[in-house]
C-alpha cells in the first residue's frame, strides 16, 4: 500500500483527479446554493458535440478539443439564457431540454466518426464520456492546476459579488452590480470546471462531481466561505480515493475504472454527511439532558 504513494504515474494522476475535485467542489458550491444544479449537467453534456465537432475539423490535440467542449457549452447555456428570458420556458426545462439536444446530437456525431473517420479509434474520443484519468499526463497535471488558481482567484476577486448573486440577485442589482454578467461570468467558471474534468471523470459524470462535494459540505457549514472551503476539500479527497480505489482493486485482466470509483467515493462522503446531519440533533439533545 504504501509503494503505491512512490509510483510516479499514480502520483500524478491522483494529484491531477484531486485538484479537479477541488475545484469541481469549490465552484460547483455557487450552483447548488443557486439551486442551479442540473447546469453542470447540461454543460457537461454539451461538451460532447463540441468536442465531436472540433475532430470533424481536423483539432487532434486534447487542448483544442477541450476548447471546442467549452465552447459548446458555452453556446447551449447562451440558449437556455435566452429561453428563460423569452419566459417560455423555464430555467430547469430549458436545461433539460438542452442537455437531451446536444447529447443526442454528440452521439451522432461520435456515431459517424466512429464509421467514417479513419483512424478515429486511435484518438479514443470514447474517454470523454466516461472518462480515463490514467492517461493523465504531467503536462495536465499543470494545465489543470493553472486553470484552477485562475478560477479561485476570479472568485476571490469577486467573493462578495459573487455571494450576493447567490443569495439576493435583485439586491445586487439594486446596488448598481451588472447582475447579468457576473452570472455570465459565473457560468463561464462553471463550464471551465466541467471541460478540464472531461479527460479524467467523463461527460457522463463530472455533473455528480461538481454537485456531490458542495451537497455533502451543506450538511455541515452554512455559510458560504467555510462551505466552498469545505466543498473543496470534499472533491479533492473524492478524487484521491477514487483514483487509490481504483488502482487497488484493478488487477491484471480487470480494470476498474477510475472515473466512476471517483463518484462513488464522492457518493460516500454525501452518505456520511446526510448520516451526521440526521444524528447529531439526537446527540445534541442527548448532551443537553445528561449536563
């Protein structure tokens, strides 16, 4: 067990699945406390026609694909803006809905690169659904720690507006805050959450990633700083545990796969929270009687 701590290449995958968790949990805070929770859905799934889209036009490098992701993202939160603000559609239906679209859309195109692409198995476009944090690289690693120092510091910058969009927009407003593009802004850190964790946890579950952490970190802090600080450490040691998990119980001829064994662990740490915060009323009331 303790070998496993001196493998160069597992180090830096589970450093790389670790630092995405941390962000994934730190950022991910804003859309549960938003009740906006099904956005790193959405996102996470329109990735996949971009990142589709990006290969259909020659991008072979993980960085451009990851580009061409974050831009679709991008373009499917910019319609769903636009259908909640058109009041046809609620905000919660217009994800929905968008998130089916680009989907279906994403496996089409995955579909026909598949039969008619020479040489697109080679490229293993199928890790961005599920993913496959082994192929982690050192170069990533970096990549993902840059990204993540930007997006905490863009979010200290701005922590109070931030934290008043979060709780009261309309006050925010009143105060003279361009509401509409510190939630552009916000959103624009969430779509960059969920591009960066498509290599290692997949478009199928880095929405549980980004939601998961700040859900269990709810059951213990209430207010904002210590509960993204805390929703932080809870991705961090998801994405630790479930590449250590994954590592032990693989063995030759039987590969568990990282990016789910990290949603489990992350699943787990919720369980636990949920489980504290329905005991320890009782044990509170307990301590009060005995004194």
């Amino acid at each position: 067990m303790i070998e496993l701590f001196f493998d160069p290449t597992l180090q830096t995958v589970a450093m790389g699945t670790a630092a995405i968790g941390a962000m994934a949990g730190f950022i991910g805070t804003f859309a549960v406390i938003r009740r906006q929770s099904l956005q790193g859905d959405a996102i996470s799934h329109a990735a996949l026609p971009g990142l589709a889209a990006a290969f259909l036009l020659g991008a072979r490098s993980p960085v451009v694909l990851v580009l061409g992701a974050a831009l679709a993202g991008w373009v499917a939160m910019a319609l769903v803006g636009a259908f909640s603000l058109s009041r046809r559609l609620t905000f919660d239906a217009a994800l929905g809905g968008t998130l089916a679209v680009f989907f279906g859309i994403g496996l089409a195109l995955l579909t026909y690169i598949k039969k008619h692409v020479r040489g697109a198995a080679e490229h293993g476009l199928e890790r961005y659904l599920f993913g496959q944090a082994a192929t982690l690289r050192e170069s990533d690693l970096w990549a993902v720690l840059a990204v993540a120092g930007v997006a905490v510091a863009v979010v200290l910058a701005l922590w109070k507006q931030f934290q008043l969009l979060s709780f009261d927009p309309d006050f925010a407003a009143v105060q003279g805050w361009r509401v509409r593009g510190l939630d552009w802004l916000l959103t624009a850190l969430i779509v960059l959450t969920v591009v960066i964790g498509l290599q290692a946890v997949g478009v199928v579950l880095m929405s549980s990633l980004l939601v998961a952490p700040a859900v269990a970190a709810k059951q213990w802090q209430h207010r904002l700083g210590p509960l993204s600080a805390l929703a932080a450490v809870f991705g961090a040691f998801a994405g630790f545990a479930g590449t250590i998990g994954s590592h032990l119980l693989s063995e030759e001829g039987r590969t568990v796969p990282t990016g789910p064994m990290i949603v489990i662990s992350a699943t787990a740490i919720v369980g636990v929270s949920i489980l504290w915060a329905l005991v320890r009323p009782r044990l509170v009331r307990k301590a009060v009687r005995s004194t």
